[in-house]
C-alpha cells in the first residue's frame, strides 16, 4: 500500500490530524481554570502516547534519527528502472530506504510493490518531490537522517538529449550548457562553499534564473526547453549541497560509459579518456567533475560508477523496465526488442547498419541490472570518508544489436519484425569495458 502520509514534505498540520485512525474531537468547555489546566495536559499526556502508537509515528521518527546498526539509504529516483531493483535490493538486505522520485518517468507500481513487500514501518517510504526544487530537497534533508544517498535520478535517454537541445532550441541550449562548462568550478564553490560576495551572489542567481525559467517553460509544455532540464537534472548540485549541509557522509552516483564517446581503443578501462561526444555523456561528465571538485574539500566517500548498458530485471518477475509510452521512441533497444516481441510495438527499429563493426550494428556491453544493484551494495559496503572509487560496471564482452535481436527471438520464440533504418545522432559503434 502506498502511504502517502509518510511523506514528510506534506505540511505537518495535515499530517497529525488523525491519531491512530481516531479524529480529534473538541473538549467540552469548563469555567474552572484548574480544571482547564488539568484537561489540557490529560489530552496532552494522551495525544503523545496516541502519537507514539500510531504506525505513522512510529515510522516517521526512524526515518528521522540514525539508529545503531541501521544504515538508511535515500535513493534518488528510485521508482525508476535500476532505482527500483536497487531499493528491492538494499531493502531485502535490511537497509532502510527512502525513495525520492517526481515519477516524470519513474513508475510509481514500482514504488507499490516494494511497499507491498516491505510494510513494517521504518523499513521503506517514498517521497514525491523534484530534486531541482531547493526548497523540497532541504526539507528532506532536514526531516530525515540520511547515512548514504545512491542518485538515480536523471533523464537518462540519449535519444532525447540529443534530438530536443541541438534541434529545436539550440541558442539557449549553448548559453546554459557553456555557463556550466566554463564555470563548472565556480557553480560548486558559489553554492556549496558559500564563499560570500556580491559576484558570486550574482553568478549563482543567474544560473537559478535561468534553471527556474527553464522550469516555468516546461511547465507551460514548451517542447523546446526539454533538452535544457535533460542538461540541468543530470547535475547533482542541489543533493550534494544538502548532503553537505546535513553530514551525510556517503554518495554513490550513477554514470555512465557514454562519459567515454568513441574510444579508439578497446575494451574501455576506467583510465580512458572521456571525451562524449553527446549532451546525454556530456552532461554525466559535468556531473562527475563537479563531485571531484566538491570532494576536494571533503570528507565525504564517493563512489561514481559508470554503467554500461543496463538490461533485464528482478528474477521473480516483480520488477522491471516500464518506460511510459511516450518515451519508449527514445527508448533503448532492450526494451524496445522485448515490447516487439510482446506486441506492445508492431515491430523493431534498428537505427545504424554501416558502423565499422562485424555486422555493421552497434556493438554493446549488457549487464545485468541484479548484477549492478550488487556492484551499489558493495560500493556502498567499501566507501571510506575522504576517498573517491570510480569503476565501470560492465561484463567485458561487446554484443552487437544484431546478435541482440536473435538472442531475443530465441528467448521469446517471437519472429520480431526488424526494421533498418539509417543511424541515430550521438550513437558511437563500439564499446566495451575490461571489467577487471
Ligand atoms: N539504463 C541504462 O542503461 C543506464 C546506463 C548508464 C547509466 N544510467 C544511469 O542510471 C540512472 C538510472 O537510470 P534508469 O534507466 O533507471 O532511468 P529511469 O528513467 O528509469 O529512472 C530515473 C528516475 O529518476 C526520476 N527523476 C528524474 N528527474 C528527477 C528529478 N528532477 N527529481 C526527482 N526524480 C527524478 C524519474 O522519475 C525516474 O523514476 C540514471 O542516472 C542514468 O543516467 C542508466
């Protein structure tokens, strides 16, 4: 069941109304003063214990205090696809979870069947909020005692990244992303350092300006805008400075193998140089090189991972890859395959025949999303204060998406119907990693 009264961005009054199923019902009135006094702390006295009964209250307050032996994890964007099977992951292994997500891809039956699984309080609650809102993150922060964050959360397509920002709106797109690339340094150091002038004062004001009209023209479905939030959501600034503010001590963030590009040599170790080469990769890297430079003056333990491509599901069925359907255009050739093959899409795109591999189709390393929710844990279980591990998370051997799509009928028994159609933007032939 999903309980929203857990969520602790709602404003309290809203959330104490009811004590333990019962509503608060008005004394009657007394002239005698005493009496009145006496009253008022007997219904004092009884709302506390209510209170501390009620399974809200109960739950609310472990979330809200460190407890010995109990590490309790946020986990950003966690009814999304590997957001979910880390959070089923971490909960069968006692963590304690908070799941933040705005579900503007994340599914929220995700979100159901996890609390359907994990009903004790204390164990998991869920959270509906932007992580771009200053003012929601830091009142989480603030009414919870996080010990580690694992951040999910992104617009993590690379089809959408690349189409919306280049396409359609191209000028804004270079004035927000050459802000962040020129000063990427000195956005960490105005906002989480805090080192107060009147320059920096202004320099972050602007980037808020120009973040808040960016959300004022999704809002109003301004397609055009899409491609700037794709840039801006992937930068953790706003969780890293309240992780700062509040000592959280752990962050383990999600990137990827398309921080990379195109090497030219393979597999791809974790020395290689990363040069993206589409805004999906870029805004990762900007990602990444403002957590190295926060963590300089830090005693925080990072741990960045840099996934490869990322499929399957939970082995019981309970858990999966479900974009909405107005992503699934964008999706990736996983789901796609497996939506061809259950008839949800009438056939398969391949996009891209003539790249410079065996087969000419994009050759990929698939992990398994079990197999990368264990890599979270174990980050997780060796993160040390004042140290940053960076790995790729991979399986060393490259598949082409031919060699996918066979490999799929085999498994379905389906004739998926492919379709071959000429290369996507920001599509790289090969990459594999050295998982060693
Ligand atoms: N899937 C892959 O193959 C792959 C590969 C490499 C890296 N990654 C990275 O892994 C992470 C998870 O990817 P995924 O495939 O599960 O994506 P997903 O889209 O399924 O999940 C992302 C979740 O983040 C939430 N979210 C997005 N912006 C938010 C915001 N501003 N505030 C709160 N919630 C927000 C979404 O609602 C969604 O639930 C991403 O950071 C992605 O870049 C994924």
């Amino acid at each position: 069941m999903l309980n929203f009264s857990r969520t602790r961005t709602q404003p309290r009054s809203t959330r104490s109304m009811s004590l333990g199923g019962m509503d608060y019902v008005e004394p009657k009135k007394k002239s005698n003063f005493v009496g009145k006094l006496f009253l008022a702390a007997a219904l004092t006295a009884l709302c506390i214990l209510m209170l501390k009964q009620s399974p809200t209250f109960n739950s609310t307050s472990k979330f809200s205090h460190h407890e010995p032996g109990v590490t309790h994890v946020l986990v950003t964007g966690g009814a999304g696809y590997i957001g979910s099977h880390a959070a089923l992951r971490l909960l069968k292994d006692s963590y304690r979870v908070t799941v933040v997500d705005n579900l503007s891809r994340g599914n929220l039956g995700a979100i159901k069947i996890l609390q359907e699984l994990f009903p004790e309080p204390g164990r998991l609650q869920f959270i509906y909020a932007d992580l771009g809102d200053l003012k929601a993150v830091n009142k989480i922060f603030s009414e919870n005692a996080f010990d580690a964050v694992m951040h999910f959360a992104a617009v993590a397509y690379v089809g959408e990244s690349t189409l919306d920002p280049l396409k359609v709106s191209r000028i804004p797109f270079e004035i927000v992303t050459g802000l962040l690339h020129r000063k990427p340094i000195d956005l960490v150091r105005l906002r989480i350092k805090a080192r107060p002038s009147a320059e920096a004062d202004a320099f972050s004001k602007h980037i808020r300006d120009i973040h808040d009209h960016v959300q004022r023209k999704i809002t109003i479905n301004n397609e055009s805008y899409k491609g700037i939030i794709t840039i801006l959501h992937q930068i953790p600034v706003v969780v890293l400075e309240a992780m700062a503010a509040h000592g959280v001590k752990t962050l383990i963030y999600s990137s990827t193998c398309a921080t990379y590009g195109e090497p030219e040599k393979m597999p791809i170790t974790e020395k290689t140089a990363q040069l993206p080469i589409n805004p999906y990769g870029k805004a990762k890297k900007m990602a990444e090189d403002i957590i190295l430079d926060f963590h300089k003056n830090s005693d925080m333990a990072v741990m960045i991972l840099r996934y490869f491509n990322v499929i399957g599901s939970d082995p019981e069925g309970r858990l999966g890859e479900a974009p909405r359907p107005e992503l699934r255009e964008h999706g990736r050739i996983s789901g796609a395959c497996f939506d061809a093959a259950r008839g949800i899409i009438p056939g398969l795109k391949v996009r891209g025949t003539d790249y410079k591999t065996s087969d000419g189709t994009c050759i990929r390393d698939y992990i398994d999303v079990t197999d990368l929710v264990d890599a979270h844990v174990k980050a997780l279980e060796k993160a040390k204060a004042r140290q940053v591990g960076i790995y790729n998370v991979g399986t060393g051997k490259g598949r082409s998406v031919k060699e996918f799509v066979e490999a799929c009928k085999k498994a379905t028994g389906v004739n998926i119907k492919v379709e071959f159609l000429p290369r996507r933007p920001g599509d790289y032939a090969e990459v594999f990693s050295d998982p060693s």
